[in-house]
C-alpha cells in the first residue's frame, strides 16, 4: 500500500477508532496493522495522535540529478578498468578523468557531477550494464564456487585394502610473517600404507602445486588412484581438475573447516614437515632446493622403509574409560609388500634397497642436512620470543645425535652434508 492509500484509510478509521469500545479497539487494531502493515506500537501512536486530517503526508519530489551522460561515461571507466567495484571506481574517477576527456565529450557540469557521485549512486547508475555483463565478465571460467560443488565431499572413515587413495595437504613456512612469497610444503599421504611424498613448492600457484603433485605419482611405487583435499585455492582450481581428470584420479574434498576430515595427513603435517623444519621462514631458492633434495631422497627413505607406523582399528568405552585398539605396527613399504598391490619393480627395488641401508647412519646424515636447510631460513622474520616446537638437531659431549625441545633457541652447526642416497624413482 502507497503512502497516500494508508494516509486516506487513516483518515476513515480514525473516527471509528475513537468512537470504538476497548475491546473493539483491539479488533480495529488488528485490522489496520493488516492493511497498512505499520508495527502495532506506531498504529497505536498514529490512532492515538491528532487527526490525519491535520497532517496530510508530505510528498518527496526529487528531480533528475544525473542524465545519461553520466552513465556512458561511468560505462566506458567501468569497462577500461576491468569492471572494479564503486568504491574503487570512485576512487580512480579523478586520475582517470583527464584520460576519459579524450574519448568523450565532458562538459563542466558533466565533471562535476562525476567528482562528486557516491559510490552508492555508482552502483545504481551501473546496475542494469551489470545484469548485461555478468556472463560476459566471466567468460568460460567458472566461479570457485561452482567449481566446489562439482568436487564431491568425502567426510566418512576411509575403508580401502589397496593402495593408492590419499590424502593432500600444503603447510606454509612463512616465519612470524605471511606477506610475499614463500616455500609450502606438499604432503601427500597414502591411507593404506601410510606411504609418505613430501614435495616443497614456492608460492601456492595452481602450476607450481599439480607439477610438485605429478613429480610424487612419478615417483610413487604404486599407482595414485584418487586423492583427497581440504577446501584451499591451491587445491579447488581447474588446473588440478584436468589433471585428475586426465589421468583417471579420483577428486575428492573435506568439509570446510573440519581438519578431521583430513586426519590421515595432517598427522604427517606434523611428524613428516614441521617437527624438522620448524616455524622458520624459508623463501630463497636455495632453501627450496636444499629441501626438495632431502625430501625426495634420504628423509622419503628413512620415513618409508625404517619407520614402522600404527593404524587405528577401533575404538571401545569400557565404563568411563575409550579404549582404543591398533594393528600390528608396520613401516609402509611392509605394508605395500604385504597388500601385493604394489608396483612389482619397484617394490623389490626398494626392498635391495632398504639391505643395504645402515638407517643410524641415513638419520645423522639427515640430521646434517637439516641442519644446513635452517642455516638457509630467512632470520628477519622468524618467529621471536616464543618457543619453536622443531628442534634442530645438535650432538651432546657424548657424540649421539638429539634435538633440543621446546623454549631453546636452534643451534645451527656447520657440518658438511651427506652423500645422495640414490631412490629408485
């Protein structure tokens, strides 16, 4: 209902409200809150007040501030500067407007108006270009979130017998700062096995991720079969959906903000990346170098071949006390040679391989190259008055390798770095 309408049945109700018992007061009440749709309260105060009569609604007329000029020109700066929002378009109006004399006639007052325009009446001026450009603004490219919904969710207990099916996740070595570039950590961690591949990647470029992902199925001793991811950018992006698709991997993502939905890999975050390297910031490419170099050979060898993990098969309440039950502790090269699903050349390959491995002296020499890797982090942003969780490993009076804990500052001893393993990849 118009405002002239309401003020005209006001204007008819308002003697019968006065002339109106209490209990059809109420009644007329309800009625012209139904009809106008006014909040009981200000119905109550209009029905209360003088009569309409005496207050006729007061009419707003507003003539025309800006013409078409100023929506041509507002077009032809929206369209040039890559369609920005009016805030920003208000913004760049008085650097961009010596420019647009060129292309358009401004007169005086045509100037004017643009300077003084509120990104609010931008935003009105605009509004029926947007409706006509909206697909054209995105081309073919979908929107994020349309790609998201096309990536399935997994949220359930994993339960396979073969390998192949894992879990992916990136862990950022950016110090006590985030701006700027700097090296994430890839890790990839297979369900079955518990089969590890870290990769370190500068940036979280789209390229940069799916090259560090297909570098560890090259080097897998088995077939990647499907793979599983939170909701970054980094992961829900077309270039890693052709990837998949091409290859014939399955796609799969966690729930937004649920880590336990990725559970598997970010127990390898932890053990497998940041207990070596620490909160430290690392952004040079010989940091990334140097990384790449342990995690592709000595540190993959010692994690995959020598640590045995558990798996967890159940978990049961006996009275107030959850009880939790885990199988037979196995390394994941035990575990792939045991499901025989594996890649047969490699699998006997890494099995010569581990005979003839001396693991106490693969660990010191792992130990030396992480040493070297934290000689390489960037010491202006790294984390200052708190404790690094990652220790770094040093060598006690007695000679034997440990690493200092909690709330001590790293030691980084100058020790030349070990020879190359040498994987079968």
């Amino acid at each position: 209902m118009k405002q002239q309408a309401r003020w005209e049945y006001l204007c008819r109700i308002w003697p019968r409200y006065h002339e109106a018992s209490r209990r059809e007061r109420g009644r007329i009440l309800d009625e012209v809150c139904q009809v106008t749709g006014y909040h009981r309260k200000y119905a109550v105060r209009r029905l209360n007040g003088p009569p309409p009569e005496l207050r006729p609604p007061r009419r707003r007329v507003r003539g025309t501030t800006y013409g078409k000029g100023v929506d041509q020109a507002l077009r032809l700066l929206w369209e040039a500067a890559s369609y920005p929002w009016s805030v920003r378009l208000k913004a760049l109006l008085p650097a961009w407007l010596p420019h647009l004399k060129k292309r358009l006639p401004i007169s005086p007052k045509l100037e004017s108006q643009l300077l003084k325009i509120s990104p609010r009446q931008i935003d009105r001026r605009l509004r029926p270009y947007k409706a006509q450009a909206k697909r054209r603004l995105y081309g073919k490219t979908k929107p994020g979130t349309l790609l998201k919904h096309q990536i399935p969710i997994r949220a359930e207990r994993w339960e396979t017998s073969e390998p192949g099916f894992s879990e992916i996740d990136l862990v950022s070595h950016s110090g006590d700062r985030a701006d700027g570039e700097f090296i994430y950590s890839l890790t990839l961690t297979d369900i079955h096995t518990g089969w590890t591949e870290t990769r370190a990647v500068m940036g979280r470029s789209q390229t940069h991720v799916v090259q560090a992902l297909e570098h560890i199925r090259r080097s897998l001793p088995f077939a990647l079969r499907g793979i599983d991811s939170d909701n970054g950018s980094e992961f829900i992006n077309h270039h890693l959906r052709a990837y998949c698709d091409e290859l014939e991997i399955a796609f799969t993502r966690g729930r937004p903000y649920k880590k336990d939905d990725n559970a598997h890999v970010e127990q390898k975050n932890w053990t497998h990346v940041r207990r070596l390297m620490g909160y430290l910031r690392y952004d040079s490419q010989r940091a990334l170098a140097a990384m790449n170099a342990l995690y592709g050979d000595q540190l993959r060898v010692l994690q995959n071949l020598f640590m045995p993990s558990v798996k967890l098969l159940g978990k049961y309440r006996v009275g107030s006390r959850l009880s939790r039950r885990y199988d037979q502790a196995l390394t994941p090269l035990d575990r792939l040679i045991a499901c025989r699903r594996g890649n047969a050349t490699r699998v006997v390959a890494l099995r010569a391989l581990r005979s003839r491995l001396d693991p106490f002296k693969l660990s010191a020499s792992v130990d030396r190259k992480l040493t070297a890797i934290h000689a390489l982090s960037n010491v202006r942003h790294n984390p200052r008055g708190r404790a690094v969780e990652a220790a770094a490993p040093v060598e006690n009076r007695n000679g034997a390798v440990s690493h200092k804990g909690p709330g001590k500052r790293f030691a980084f001893p100058t020790a030349p770095t070990a020879p190359s393993v040498g994987l079968p990849i």
